[in-house]
C-alpha cells in the first residue's frame, strides 16, 4: 500500500510540476492608471513578460 500511495504522490508532484499558469498570449498589467494606455501593458511571449507598445 505505501508504494502505491508514494507512486501517486511522486506522479502528481511531476504532473503539478508541468503546470503553467501563463500561456503565450496572456496580457496583464504592469502599472496603476488608465487601462487604454499601452506603456502599463505586458504580453507573455516565449516564456517571459514583454512590455507592450499597444494595448488589449
């Protein structure tokens, strides 16, 4: 019974490892202020945040 219980322990820790909360195309916000100006904008693009020159 125990290896079964830490086979499933040590399959969800790899499975919960490969998730990611960011996907390519993901915008947030990076400042305070009005949301129609594109410098308090970020777009996720290849696995970091990139400041954008428009906005959403």
């Amino acid at each position: 019974m125990n290896k079964r219980i830490f086979m499933f322990l040590t399959i969800l820790v790899l499975w919960i490892a490969t998730i990611n909360a960011q996907t390519e195309g993901d915008w947030r916000t990076r400042a305070t202020g009005s949301w129609d100006n594109a410098s308090g904008w970020q777009k996720y693009v290849s696995e970091s945040w990139v400041n954008q020159s428009t906005y959403p």
